[in-house]
C-alpha cells in the first residue's frame, strides 16, 4: 500500500512562510549590524531563538533533552550550524551586500553532497550527479565574480561566506547519522541545541570591545525578528513542513530564498545587483536540483 503526497494547498503557506522568512533573515543581519558588532549580533540572534524555542517547548508540555550523548551532539551543531556561521555572515555583511550574502547561502546542498559522499556510505556519486556539482561550483565563480573589481576588493567575506556554509551542511548530516536515531523530538532537540549556543555566544559577546552607542528602532526590530522569527519559529516551521511535505518538497525552500533576499536587498535597501549574480546563482541552483535528483538524467532507449 502507498500514501500519496498531502496536497500542496496543505503545507503551501509553510512553503512561503519559511522561504519568505530565511530570504529576509539577510537583510535583518544588514540592518542590525548598525548599531551591534557580530558577535554581539550572533548573541542576540540565538538568545531570542532560543527564548523562542524554550516558550514553545512550555506550552507544549515538552522537555529539555538531558541524555547524555544527545548533550554532546547539539552542543557542537549550536557551535558549528549556529554561532559560527551567524558570526561570519554578520561579519561579512559590514563588507558585501545582503543580496550577495543571500546568493551565496545556496551554495550549502553542494557542500551536503561534497559531505555525504565521506560521511555516509551509502551514498553514491554517480556521473550525472557529478556533473551537477561541477555546474554548481562552476556557478560558484560566476556568482563571487571573481575577475570584477568588488570581488578583489572584498574577497574575504565572499568567500568566507560560501565556506561557511559548510556548517550547515555539516550539520544536516550530522543530525542524519547521530542525532535522528536517538529519536528526540525536533523541537525540544533545537531549542536545547539554541540554548547551548546563547550560552556560548554570551560569553563571546561579553569581551567585545564595541559600544552601543545608540538603539534604532528598524535595528532593533531587525534582531528580534532575526532571532524570533529567522533563528526559532523557522525550525519550527521546517519542521512541519516536512513532516506535511516532505522531505523533497521542503528542500526547495532552497530555490526562494536567493530570490526573497535579491528582492528585499534590490528594493528595500537599494543594493546594486551585477549581472552576473542572477546568472551565477542560476548555474548554482540547477547543479544542486542535479544533485538532490529533481532534475534526472532521460533514460537511454533500447
């Protein structure tokens, strides 16, 4: 016996809830890097995340997770998956363009693919899949522009954001091989994993030099709805996407989000957008839809 799918108009509204949210978690980090340093940011962002998840682990009658071996793997995905890369997209920010930041987040599936082939056996590379991950970090080099003059300039936060995306690739995969099988419950697992990671950032964020010398309000909007919305309620929302959708049907949030980034950096802020991001980013989607399967080879006739 099989299941159908559960029909689109049943998850949709998570679909665009969660891509609109994560496209616009770019542009809060822009807005609040104005008045707060990145590890400042990062703080915050994880303490409302996690203020967030801890609330709806209450009113749920869920628990904490106190196991042991479980302690240890969410300890290191809040340092890995959270804080680092929180950090370094902030950081980066002060240097590129939200819209950039936002492109070069997709590059994380090619990383997952890069990652699965060491960390999970049963994976297989086969040639066409091969080839996507070629287009997409072909992709890669036409999205950073590497021969324009803004990419030289600035080649660090480029390129520091594409690589650390690794943790969050590093972290989908970690969560597959040692988390999932201890059969905790998502949210409880994430808002202790956010929890660790306040923690953590806290005392990061107590040794920083930088003053706050005032608190705009868009600023201060911006990191509450970063942490609120962009670091807690999203998980959650992921979570019920895919168990409504699916696990595929999810993975396309991939897609929108460059796009809801581009939109709100272009005609919010008023970022310039070159020509070569769009088409860059375009090669990068198309290897990973190779690599996830969505796109598969036609079958050879007879």
């Amino acid at each position: 016996m099989t299941t159908s799918p559960a029909p689109a108009k049943s998850w949709l509204g998570l679909w665009i809830a969660l891509s609109t949210i994560w496209g616009f978690s770019f542009f809060f980090i822009k807005i609040a890097g104005t008045f707060l340093d990145p590890f400042q940011q990062t703080f915050a962002r994880m303490f409302f995340g996690a203020l967030t998840l801890v609330v709806i682990v209450g009113l749920s009658g869920r628990k904490f997770i106190v196991r042991g071996p479980a302690i240890k793997h969410l300890a290191l995905l809040s340092l890995v998956a959270q804080s680092i890369p929180f950090t370094v997209f902030a950081l980066a920010e002060h240097h590129i363009t939200s819209i950039a930041a936002g492109l070069l987040n997709s590059t994380m599936t090619l990383w997952t693919a890069l990652f699965a082939l060491v960390m999970l056996p049963e994976e297989k590379l086969s040639t066409f899949r091969a080839t996507g991950l070629g287009i997409g970090f072909f992709g890669l080099m036409i999205l950073l522009g590497v021969w324009d003059a803004d990419f030289h300039a600035d080649w660090v936060a480029y390129i520091a954001c594409a690589l650390c995306t690794m943790g969050y690739a590093f972290s989908g995969l970690w969560t597959r091989k040692h988390i999932s099988p201890m059969g905790l419950d998502p949210i409880s697992a994430v808002a202790t994993q956010l929890t660790f990671g306040a923690v953590f950032c806290a005392g990061v964020a107590a040794f920083s030099n930088h003053q706050i010398t005032s608190w705009p309000a868009n600023g201060v909007l911006s990191i509450m709805a970063l942490g609120v919305l962009g670091t807690g309620a999203a998980l959650v929302l992921n979570f019920l996407l895919v168990q409504r959708a699916g696990a595929v049907a999810t993975s396309t949030v991939t897609y929108a989000i460059p796009v809801v980034a581009t939109l709100a950096g272009a005609l919010i802020l008023h970022e310039k957008l070159h020509w070569y991001e769009p088409i860059g980013a375009a090669l990068v989607l198309t290897g990973i839809a190779i690599v996830q399967q969505l796109i598969k080879p036609r079958n050879k006739v007879s």
